[in-house]
C-alpha cells in the first residue's frame, strides 16, 4: 500500500426502508430521517436525509474491505453537504501515507453531481 | 448576545453518570442489517465461535447504537424528535454537525456489557459569518466488563 494507491469505490444508494432501519438500530428519533412532510415542509429539505453517522459507516466498510487485513484503528470525518433519499453515494479513497506500520488513507463520498458529502481519514494497522 | 451564557458552562461541566448496557445477539443483527453488513459471524453464533469469537461479533461502529438509545432514553423528545438530553441550553436555533474523530479498540459480542461515559469536552463561541457560533464537542468513551477500551468518539455540533 504505497501512498497515491486507490482503494475500489463502492456505491451505496439507501432506500427509506435502509433510512428506517438505522433509525431503528439506534433508536434515534429525529424526524428529518422518516417523516417526509417534516423534513420537506417543516425544514426545507428536498427530501429524507441520509444520516451523517450512516454515511461515516459506509466510509468505514469500503476502507476496511480494501485494507484487510489490517485493522480500522481510527477515523475521523466531517459532513460538507447534505444527502437525500434517492442519492446514490459513491464512497472511495486514496493512500496518502504508509509508515511505521500505519496507513493512512483519505476517504470521501460524493453524490452523483460530484458533490462531497462527508470527507475525512481512517488510520489502518498493519497486522 | 453572547451565545454561551454561564448556565451553559454550568451544563457542559456537569458529570453525567456511566450508563451500562448488556449487547443482545438481537441488537447485533439489527444493527448489521441496517448497515447492509451479511456476514454471518453477526447472525450465527456458531459461525462466530469456530472463527475464535465468544459469541456474534458487532460490526463497526456499532456503540452509536448504544449511545444514541441512552440519549434519547434519558430526555424528552423536542418537535423534531431529538432528545432534550443533547441539546445543550443555548438560544440558538439551527445546529449543525461538525467533525467526528472515533478510535476503535476491541471486538464487542453478544453478552459484553458495555459502559458509556459521557463529557462535554468543549464548549467554544466563535464569530462566524452569519454571527456568533458555539461549538460544542461532546465524548463518549465505550469499555467492556474487562475494562477494555471499545471505542472512543468525539464529534461537535455547531449552534447558531
């Protein structure tokens, strides 16, 4: 894994029932991520959000099916805009620094229209 | 106006109690089909143990799940069905998410018993574009009945 290496890109297109059941998992209430009238008409959303945590466990799945073996050790990440019921996310990365037995690998996912929606790094250890 | 009022200081430098609890083969398998994860060492016991695990493992990131039910348990749900247990007292009216930065320890499997600390670790006003901004940045740390570190995880919510 030298730095400039691509991980594959996986696409990930929530349906509500995928909205619903990490809703449900968790056991988080807020509205925005089931209640079409609220998060359209109350808030001004286009549509149903796509949860920000949810986003970072895609991001979290296509880094460490790339990397296996090594272990996900750490990752941190930020939401840039937001993404809606209907997006197809497109998650990937790249190897930006291999040493001392940690790599460190930039991940993004983008919406279709090239929009960023959340960006960050995972540190992976070699094992 | 200043956005953080001493009652917010008072409110971020509160101690909130450890919360405990025991992870069930169910909220494992719940939690890996939202996700999309289908590997069996989530569902099958079996498939676990003969792969070295005590019992189904969780997929990652899987303490969210128990953070975010101890929130929502220990509030009352606002209009927008968040729980009041996270909203700091702020007369602010938008919030937003800001950056996250998790640290992942040992496997968590069915049966641990998990113990959720919770801190406010920051609580900063800045002068944005739009006007004042607090950032309020917010840990919970995840152990096992071993004492094992499970996972860490920081993220800041933006107020204005």
């Amino acid at each position: 894994m030298t730095p400039g290496t691509e991980i594959p890109p996986v696409e990930r297109t929530p349906t509500a029932a995928d909205l619903f059941m990490f809703s449900a998992a968790a056991w988080l209430v807020h509205r925005i991520h089931y209640d079409v009238p609220f998060a359209t008409e109350h808030d001004g959303h286009p549509g149903l959000l796509i949860h920000g945590p949810l986003q970072g466990v895609y991001l979290m799945q296509t880094a460490v099916a790339a990397m296996r073996p090594r272990r996900l050790a750490s990752i941190m990440y930020r939401h840039t805009a937001p993404a809606h019921l209907g997006d197809t996310l497109t998650c990937g990365g790249t190897v930006v620094d291999a040493a001392g037995g940690l790599v460190t690998v930039e991940v993004w996912a983008r919406k279709a229209d090239g929009t960023v929606t959340t960006e960050g790094h995972a540190v992976f250890e070699e094992v | 106006m200043a956005l953080v009022t001493n009652e917010a200081r008072r409110w971020a430098e509160q101690a909130f109690p450890p919360h405990t609890v025991t992870v069930s083969r169910t909220d494992i398998a719940r939690y890996a089909r939202a996700i999309g994860e289908t590997h069996p060492i989530h569902f099958d016991r079996e498939v676990a143990v003969a792969a070295g695990h005590r019992d189904v493992v969780a997929p990652v990131y899987f303490p969210y799940t128990l953070r975010v039910q101890a929130t929502t348990l220990a509030g009352d749900l606002e209009p927008d069905g968040s729980s009041s247990a996270e909203v700091p007292p702020l007369p602010a009216r938008r919030a937003m998410a800001g950056e996250t930065a998790i640290e992942f320890g040992s496997d968590i499997c069915a049966g641990d018993a998990i113990t959720i600390d919770k801190r406010i670790v920051d609580l900063t006003e800045k002068h944005g574009r739009s006007g004042p901004l607090a950032l309020v940045t917010t840990e919970f740390t995840f152990h096992n009945q071993e004492g094992d570190l499970v996972m860490r995880e920081r993220f800041t919510r933006i107020y204005r």
